[in-house]
C-alpha cells in the first residue's frame, strides 16, 4: 500500500512538474502577442507610462483608421491572391511530383529525390539577383505573377520532400492491386493517394501559408509598387509615416497577425495530425 501511495505521489508531482513547464512555455509564447494587442488600445504617453499595465478603455476605432491610413484592403488583397495562388501550384505540382518519385520507378528517381532534398539549402539571397534578372527579362516586375512563381519555386522542394514521405507510406499492395485492375497512375493519384493523404497535404498548405504570407525580401524586390504592395512591405510603409505613433504600429500589426492565428486556430488538428502520421512513417 505504502508503495503504491509513493508511485502515486510521484505520478502526480511529475504531472505537476509537466503543467508548470507547459504553462511557463504558453506564457513566454504568448506574452508578446497580448502586450501587442493591449497596446493597439493605449495611447503613446500610456504606453511608455506602464508597459504591463491594462489600457483605461478598449476603442476599436483605432484599427478603422489604422486600416484607412495603411491601405490595408489592397495589401490584404494581394497577399491572399499571392498565398493562395502559390500553395495551389505547390499543391498540385509538388504532389504529382511526390507521386512519380514514390511510386514509379525510372531511371532519375534517386537522382531527382537528392535534388529535391539539396535545392532545400539554397536561400532567397543567394539568388535574389539571378532572379531579379528573370523576372526583368520576363517582364514581371511589379507584378502578383512575379511573387507567386517565386514563392512557388521556393517552397517545391520541401513540400516534395514532405510529400513523398507521405506518400511512400502508402500500402504499395493497394497500389499494385489497383493495378491488375486496369487503373493508370493518374486516376489511383486521384483517388487514392490524395484522399489518403490529406493530412500530409494540410500540413505542407499550412506551413506554407505561414512562410508566404510572411515573405519580406522578395516582396521588397518585385512588388516595386504601391498596387502590388503586400502585408509585410505596406507594414513597412505604415510604420515609416508613423513611426511615432505606437498605439497605430500596434494597431497594424496586429491585423497583419489575426489571419495566421485564424489559420492556426481552425486548422491546427489537421497540422497536428499530419505531423503526427509523418513521424509514424
């Protein structure tokens, strides 16, 4: 009995232990974004009065304005068109090509699968003048199209890569069955590997809705106009022409974060899922 009562004593402190750990963690996480938000409702002299302290009154006005004065309904605009338009070419290419490299056998296979796993150390700066060039040559500069092949470009390799590893885990009897039966390639994509592997395919749209739609450097080098200005350039711009105004930088910011906490928040199960499945295979 006694030894009982000590294993659960133990049980319970390591519970303890664990929540104190997870809740320090939340907090040092979270602390940033709630004294963010909390300064979007205080005025410049309460901010640097007491920076823990809660604002005297919560007037949502300040993001009207703040939305007005930033122009952010274009650059909102253009930010979705680019993140959306991009993880659909991610989405489409990097799977058909996740596909080939897991299930057909070819000559190039190990070839193209090492290339895709080395592309992924390249950074934007390495290439940034080759593509600048291009994207002149084409005569892309300061246009949506510009940001959305390149961010495409960007985000292939790893989403193959993440791609592939789904893929492979798939049953190759459910796929050499579905080929006695007649069926080709494309149509056991279709309707087996995607519907099979739709936590997979979340986790990569997710993970590259948070890196698009956060892109700075190649969104200050193509979108060279006010009209193709996306979130992160047009924050830059917000803040230059009110850079002594904290209680609207505050105001911006925080609009530019609520999409990527509405993402999170509604599809965290299936990038939790996702990982989860991704590590068993």
């Amino acid at each position: 009995m006694d030894d009982l009562k000590v294993k659960k004593i133990k049980n319970n402190l390591g519970s303890f232990i664990r929540y104190i750990f997870i809740s320090l963690i939340l907090i040092i996480c979270g602390y940033p974004l709630l004294w963010m938000v909390l300064n979007s409702f205080k005025t410049t002299h309460e901010i640097f009065a007491n920076v823990i302290k809660f604002p005297t009154n919560f007037d949502f006005s300040v993001f009207l304005k703040a939305w007005k004065d930033a122009n952010f309904s274009i650059a909102f605009r253009n930010s979705l068109i680019v993140t959306f338009a991009a993880i659909g070419i991610i989405l489409i290419v990097g799977s058909l090509a996740a596909f080939s490299l897991s299930h057909m056998d070819f000559k190039l296979n190990k070839f193209f699968l090492s290339l895709f796993i080395g592309l992924q150390i390249i950074s934007g700066q390495i290439i940034l003048l080759p593509l600048f060039k291009l994207m002149k040559n084409l005569g892309l500069l300061g246009n949506l199209a510009s940001l959305i092949l390149v961010n495409s470009a960007m985000g292939l390799p790893l989403s193959i890569f993440i791609l592939w590893g789904f893929f492979r885990g798939l049953s190759r009897d459910i796929y050499d069955a579905a080929k006695i039966d007649g069926c080709n390639n494309f149509y056991y994509y279709l309707r087996f590997v995607l519907p099979l592997s739709k936590p997979g395919i979340a986790s990569v749209a997710i993970f590259q809705f948070l890196f698009i739609w956060n892109e700075y450097l190649f969104a200050l080098t193509f979108a060279n106009k006010p009209a193709v200005r996306t979130i992160p350039i047009q924050l830059q711009v917000f803040f230059t022409e009110h850079y002594s105004n904290y209680q609207m930088a505050f105001a911006g910011l925080t609009m530019a974060v609520i999409p990527i906490l509405l993402i999170y928040i509604f599809t965290q199960r299936f990038f939790i899922k996702g990982l989860q499945e991704g590590s068993y295979r």
